[in-house]
C-alpha cells in the first residue's frame, strides 16, 4: 500500500470496493431518489385508446367536404364514451380527453361549426386525424422507458403513474453508522467548558447523509478501547461507518489501531489533496470504514469524493471514478504552489451572459468554517505548480446540487 496516492486513484479503489446490496420493492410515492433493479418498459400504450384533443364533435372526415347538416346522435364525455358506431352524416359531441367513438375519425372544434335545431354545419373542411391524439402517440407497448441503474426522479412519475407501476424494484440502500473522535469536543448545543470546541462534524454528516438509514454514535474520547467497542458495535449494524478525526500520525489518532483491533483491512490511507490528506478507507468483508480527518472542510471534500460515490454504488448507480469537476472561469490571478492537488473554498457568479465564474475566498484553510459557510463550491486546483490568469478555465467541485448550481448547469 503506498503511503501516499493520488485522488483519482483513491476513487477509484473506493469505487471498485463497492457490491451492490440486495433488491426490494418500494412503493412508486417511495421510488425517488432510488435506483431501478430492473428497466421499466411500457406495458401498455400511453394514451391507451384515441382521444380528443379539444372540446368540439367527432366525426367523420369525409362527412366534411360536403356541407350538409350533421345530425348530433350522442355525447362521448372523459370518462365515458359514445359505444355506438358513427355512421354517414352524423356527429358525436366529444370533450377534450373522451375516447374517439368507432367509425369517426376526426374532431372538429366548438368554434369551427355552426349549430341549430337539426345539428351542426362545418365551417371549413376537416382532414382525417384532425384534433385527435392517436393511441401509443406518447408511448407504445414494450417501449423501453428506463434502464436499471438509473435513479428515479419526480420528473418520472407522472410516466410511471399513468402506466399502472404501484412499486417499483429498487436496490436497497446501505445502513451507515457514523463517530465523531475527539476529547476535546462537546456538543454543539452545549456549553463551552475550558479546552473545548464544539462539535460541527455530526451535523455535517448527518447532512449529507440525510437520505441513508444513519445512526449517530456520539462523540468518542481519544481512547482506544473505547473506540474499539463502538466500533464493532457500529459494524453489527451498518454495511458503512463514516468516523471524522483520529486519523492523522499523532499520539492520540487511534482509528488505525482501532481499526485493527476489530480486524478491518486498510486499503489506503493519505491522499495527495488538500484539505484531505490523511483520509482512509478501510473494509472489514463487504462492510466499508470511512475515516475523515476532523478538519470541517476536510470532511465535505471526503464526503463528495469518496463516501457518497460509495454509497451511490452500493445503490446499484454506475459512478465514474473522474472527479466530478465542472468548468468555470477564474475571476482573479490564483497562484499555486507545488505538492498536493488543492481544493479551495470558492464563491460562483453567473454573468449577463451565462458565464459562470469562480472567485476563490479570501482565506483558506482546512478548519474555516466562516470560509465554508461563504462557499458556493471549491475550486480544484490541480497538484504542481501553476499560476492562474484571469478568464482562465477552471474546474470547480460544487458544495451541493442546489438551486444556484441547478441554475447554471442543465445536468
């Protein structure tokens, strides 16, 4: 195992780590934001029969041309169809969505005839289709819809509903179990007692890991056995465990022999980032350890990087071991030094003309949080030395897929 590996190597490593976890129904409100098992193909057409698509009557196209008067022999409504065949010289009252009776093959609107006593008068001629949406137009019997792998959006279930899917396959997600290592810290609802900070790493985990079954272990003091016992304990009950602090190289950092103890297997352990470094991945059989450092910032470049890609797979979605970078332009000279590739806390602005630029913070570092809390991304600055240029292109690792970066990306 090196000592020290490069980001996409990591990814990687995590990402080849991953099985898929077992299939389970869930209902169709339930399916968002799950991944299909199996593909979904169509298994009727949609619309099943054809309709109207405006209020007027149906009739036959070649009644049209001749202009005598249509008698009116009945109402096909929503819901309720004319079960009659349309003969020569008739018309049928139809509402928008009402089935086409048999023998008609046109709709003419409300506003295209005239009416009185003895039925309707065309205005002008009608041509066969008119006004009518066809059966299978939207989709057709045995079409294939979705793939499997693919994550079940809101934008699916109107589709999904008007094909009678009540459930849907999906894979199960994992269980994560997640501690938060370090004497010196209290919660962050509680008071300050001398020599401590308060806690922010549970509620960033708790965050990003708002859509998984999570159990929170608490705050663990620097102390090996300790640690050890709800370790295993976390491992009774989750496919994942996400620690933050105790795994740099001081005395009190004690993830590694911790993990140790509980015979889990270091696949690697610092990587060549920056805030990040001293992340470690760990597997004790399928089960996954996720060790962050403590450093906040730390922990959001951890999550997006390495514990979500792994989660996201074990759903059953196909991730690419890229770093998932975006383009920007840089909006001021950014100079940067040799050795780790950098990932700067950075704020985005969209131009008159939708350019998207990236203007780093005016600090940086690892343990900032007002940096973070300004943050509408980081700015990937790759390892090596390198000076930067205003307009340059750039790659950006957005925070979040929220409202503003939704705004400036269609994917």
């Amino acid at each position: 195992m090196k000592t020290l590996i490069e980001v996409e190597e990591a990814r990687q490593i995590v990402l080849q780590a991953a099985t898929p976890l077992g299939i389970e129904w869930v209902s169709l409100p339930e399916a968002v934001g799950r991944v299909l098992a199996e593909p979904v193909i169509a298994p009727h057409d949609l619309p099943p029969f054809d309709n109207a698509a405006m209020d007027g009557y149906a009739i036959r196209a070649a009644d049209a041309p001749l202009g005598l008067p249509l008698r009116i022999v009945g109402e096909a409504r929503a819901g309720r169809g004319y079960r009659a065949v349309v003969q020569p010289g008739e018309a049928v009252a139809i509402s928008t969505g009402a089935p086409v009776p048999a023998g008609a093959d046109a709709v003419v609107p409300l506003e295209e005839v005239e009416r009185d006593e003895t039925g309707i008068r065309l205005r002008q001629p009608v041509a066969s289709g008119a006004n009518i949406r066809p059966r299978g137009q939207d989709i057709q019997a045995g079409e294939p819809l979705l793939p499997s792998g693919i994550r079940i959006q809101p934008k699916h279930l109107g589709m999904l509903a008007a094909l009678g899917f009540a459930s849907l396959k999906v894979y199960q997600r994992a269980r994560v179990a997640t501690l938060v290592t370090g004497s010196e810290l209290v919660p962050y609802n509680a008071p300050l007692a001398p020599d401590t900070i308060r806690d922010t790493n549970s509620l960033l985990l708790r965050w990003w890991l708002r859509d998984y079954p999570c159990t929170f272990g608490g705050i663990v003091p620097d102390d090996l056995e300790i640690l050890r016992a709800l370790l295993e304990s976390s491992l009774r009950d989750a496919e994942v465990v996400v620690l933050t602090g105790g795994v740099s190289v001081g005395e009190h950092d004690l993830v590694k022999p911790a993990l140790q103890a509980v015979g889990a297997t270091v696949r690697f352990w610092r990587v060549n980032i920056k805030p990040g470094k001293p992340i470690l991945f760990a597997q004790r059989g399928q089960q996954a350890i996720f060790g962050l450092p403590g450093n906040p910032l730390a922990v959001v470049v951890g999550m997006r990087l390495f514990v979500l890609p792994y989660l996201r797979t074990l759903e059953g979605e196909t991730v690419a071991p890229t770093l998932p970078t975006l383009p920007a332009r840089l909006a001021v000279p950014v100079h940067k030094k040799g050795g780790r590739a950098e990932f700067q806390t950075a704020r985005l602005r969209l131009d008159s003309e939708g350019v998207l630029w990236v203007t780093p913070t005016p600090a940086q570092g690892s343990a900032l949080l007002k940096s973070l809390a300004a943050a509408d991304a980081f700015l990937y600055l790759p390892a090596g030395t390198r000076s930067y240029m205003p307009g340059d292109v750039v790659q950006i690792l957005p925070l979040e897929c929220g409202s503003f970066v939704q705004k400036c990306f269609s994917t």
